[in-house]
C-alpha cells in the first residue's frame, strides 16, 4: 500500500474548457499555474481521444507567463539554443540535462537567496542592483559548473558501454564538447544580467 497522492486529472474540452474533475469544477490556465506553484500535481487529458496532453498544456501555461510583464524566464538566447538541439545528436541528452539543472537549482535555491540577504544585510547602504546581485551570479556560475561534472559524472556511471573503448571515448568526448557549450551559453546570460546591472548602478550612482 502506498499513501503517495496521486495527480489531479484534469479533461480538456473541445471549446478550451478545462474541467478539474477532483474539484468538479472548470478552471483556468492560471489557475493550473497555481496548483504547480502549490506543488499539486495534475495530469490534463483529452476529453474526446482521452490522449494525455500534460505537456502542452504546461507549455501553455508557461509562455502565459512569460506574456506577462517582469515574469520573463526564458532568454531568448535560450530558446534560439534548445529550437536548435531538436533532431541534433545530442537531443536526447537535453531533457535529462535540463531535468538535472532545475533540480539542482530548486535544492539550491534557498542559499542563493541566504546569500543575497547576508550579503544586502552586511551593507544595507549598497544598491541591491550592485554588489549583492554580483556575488549571487558568481555562486550560480559556480554551482553551473559543478552541475555539469557532476552531469558527466552520471552519464558515465549509467552508459551502457564499457569504461574503455572507443564507442564510450566517442560519446564522453561528445559530451564534453554539449557541456562546453552549455556552460559558453550560461557565461554569455550571466554576461549580459551583469551588464545591465552595472548599466543600471551607473544610472543610480
């Protein structure tokens, strides 16, 4: 016996509607986006095939967000990288990469923010924009490359192949080159939110 709750079924109709059948009520994207937030779980089905379309329903949800004013999340510069890792070879490393990385951000999280208050706290006299904000994305791109060996490290341990031979060296060489880039990628974002800070505390100043 298990006492793990099960997920919340939801039914999409052909109008659009979506029918929470464990509320017995119709509810919004907004208020699926909620219940995430919640930590709720739902799985949205078609009321007509019954096909699960959980997926595209959550990716509605978040481009919902991302229309909204200062809830952006999503770089473009990100978009434009991941459009371009459909039908790559490394397509199947991305979702248990990106799986991976946001784990690991959750789990971290709470320091990031420890850290930012420590340091706002020590000077409360020193822009928030400035000095705080700095020292937050050098934890991150610290903790990014950590994330990334520990990536290798995993794949390594759970490939199908030996520790030895050619096939793993060309798939652990692949790898590092997907990890290189992932990492020139998250360097260039980090970048471009240090610019506009420092642009920002110029203006301040």
């Amino acid at each position: 016996m298990t006492n793990e709750k099960q997920p919340v079924t939801i039914k999409k109709y052909a109008n659009r509607r979506l029918y929470n059948t464990g509320a017995s009520a119709y509810v919004t994207l907004d208020d699926l986006a909620e219940m995430v937030k919640a930590g709720e779980d739902f799985v949205v089905y078609d009321a007509k095939s019954g096909e699960d379309i959980t997926r595209s329903v959550l990716a509605q949800i978040i481009f919902e967000q991302e229309g909204k004013t200062g809830q952006n999340l999503l770089p473009i510069r990100f978009l434009r990288q991941l459009i371009r890792y459909y039908g790559d070879s490394m397509q199947m490393l991305v979702p248990s990469y990106l799986e991976f990385s946001i784990e690991r951000l959750a789990s971290d999280s709470q320091k990031f923010r420890d850290q930012f208050d420590a340091a706002f706290t020590a000077n409360p006299l020193a822009n928030p924009l400035a000095t705080p904000t700095r020292q937050m994305f050098q934890s991150m791109e610290e903790q990014a490359r950590k994330n990334m060996v520990m990536f290798r490290e995993a794949l390594q341990m759970f490939s199908p192949f030996g520790a030895t031979g050619a096939a793993t060296g060309a798939v652990t060489d692949q790898t590092k080159a997907g990890a290189v880039d992932e990492l020139s990628e998250m360097r260039a974002q980090l970048a471009d939110m240090k610019k506009r800070i420092d642009s920002l505390t110029r203006k301040d100043g």
